[in-house]
C-alpha cells in the first residue's frame, strides 16, 4: 500500500501523507548512519561527509504537477512526484559513491525502483551526481505504507558545482546565456578532474602508509631476532 490518497480530507490528508514521507526520510537517515558508524569500525574510515534531507514544499509540488499538466491532488501528488522526499547524501569520493550505492541495494526491506547513472553519464549541462529511486515500509499503527524517496549521492566537489549552478540557473529562470552555459561546463570538468586527482592522492596516501607500516613491523621483526642471536652467542 502506498501512502494514502486525498479521499476528500484536504489538510489532514496532505498532513499525513508528509508524516509518512519524514517517517522514510528518518529511516534512511539512521540507516545511512548506521553504515557509515559500521565503515568507520571496520575500515578506520568515513565514506559519508555528511547527509542533507528535505521534504519538497507544497509550492515545488503544486508547480512541478502544473508543469506537467496534472491537476493538484494528494493522489496525483503521491503517484507521480518522486522527489516528494529527498535525501542527499555527500561523500568524499568517487568511489565511494557507488559504495554506498552498493550497500543500500543490499538493505533487504528497501526496495530500489530506479536508478540514474549520472556520473558514468552527466547530463548535458554537466551535471553529475548518482540517483537512486527507493520504496520503503513505515509502519503505521494500523498499516505499512511504501514510501516513495530520491536518493542524490554526490561528492563534495559535484555538491559544490550543482549547488552553485542550481543558484546561477534559477536566477536566468533556465534561459542563462550560451558563454555561461559554457562556462559551467568548463568548471564541471575542472570539478571531475578534481575528484579524478583526490581519488589518486588518497590512493597513494594508503599505500605509502601502507609500506611504512610494513617497514616498520619488519624493521622490529629484524630487530628482534638481532636480540635473540646475541643473547644466543652470549653478547647480549
Ligand atoms: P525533475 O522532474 O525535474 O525532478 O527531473 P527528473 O525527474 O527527470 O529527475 P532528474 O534525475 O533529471 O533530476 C532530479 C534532480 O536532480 C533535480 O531536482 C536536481 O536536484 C538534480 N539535477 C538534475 N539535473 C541538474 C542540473 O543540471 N543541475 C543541478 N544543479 N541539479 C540537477
Ligand atoms: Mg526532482
């Protein structure tokens, strides 16, 4: 059962159905914490910078339905607005987005109904980010209801250019000029090869600890047994 349609009851009917989408929004939250508190303990690091969650203002709703040619009911609103909830989750780096993508699959009760790849494939204006469509249950007192959330997994480098072109865009209303267009394009492959070049530093960073921790142990394993052949001969 998705959640409840409009049956007339205006307000009370749209106050519930936004109960039902923060219920969602709060779910995934703690999961998502859950993951990252689990990553940090095992792997002695954080995939997840940090995390933003809103529920879309009736205003988006009602101009996104018009937009569409929809009229503004609570029906219309729960079956075709899939960003009712939307959960936004920054990352350090490229890999980790898929990482993350990985682990949500393989949550059992969340059920992903769509995904748009736009890293491997970046839309026209640039843009670049991993989007993921879930449904999941709330538990009700007396129902379950399958939510609808927009999941975006971004890196802190693509947050900071859709953020900043999102601002620039709303103020052209969508009609921005040719140079600026272009423009945004440049800094989003400046953005990309930014996370390109953090991800080969990061890289290197474990490596180069990892062959000084590897020195160090042989250097006192050597060590060691230096000790115990003097001790042996009586030279200690
Ligand atoms: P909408 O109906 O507008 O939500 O588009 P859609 O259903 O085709 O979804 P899409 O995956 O294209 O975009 C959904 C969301 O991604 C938007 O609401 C934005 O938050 C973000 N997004 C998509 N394209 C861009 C872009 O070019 N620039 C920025 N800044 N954000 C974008
Ligand atoms: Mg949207």
């Amino acid at each position: 059962m998705g959640p409840r349609g409009d049956n007339g009851e205006g307000i009370d009917s749209w106050k519930e159905v936004t109960l039902t989408y923060n219920a969602a929004l709060k779910m995934i939250e703690t999961r998502m914490e859950i993951l990252n508190d689990e990553f940090q303990h095992v792997h002695c690091y954080n995939p997840i910078e940090h995390i933003k969650a809103r529920i879309k203002t009736p205003e988006s709703i009602v101009k996104k339905l018009k937009r569409d040619g929809r009229e503004s009911t609570i029906d219309n609103m729960v079956k075709y607005i899939n960003d009712i909830a939307g959960i936004r989750i920054i990352c350090s780096f490229t890999s980790d987005i898929y990482r993350i993508a990985d682990m949500i699959c393989e949550q059992k009760d969340i059920q992903v109904v769509a995904v748009k790849d736009y890293i491997t494939f970046p839309k026209a204006s640039g843009y670049k980010s991993y989007h993921m469509l879930v449904s999941v249950p709330i538990f009700l007192s007396d129902s379950v209801v399958d939510t609808k959330v927009e999941i975006q997994i971004r890196t802190i480098a693509m947050d900071f250019w859709a953020s900043l072109e999102h601002k620039i865009y709303y103020k052209f209303e969508g009609n921005a000029p040719e140079y600026i267009s272009r423009e945004l394009r440049e800094c989003a492959e400046m953005v990309s090869s930014l996370d390109e070049k953090m991800l080969s530093l990061n890289k290197a960073i474990l490596d180069c600890l990892r062959e000084q921790e590897e020195l160090r142990i042989s250097t006192k394993r050597n060590d060691r047994s230096h000790a115990q052949r003097m001790a042996m001969s009586g030279l200690s």
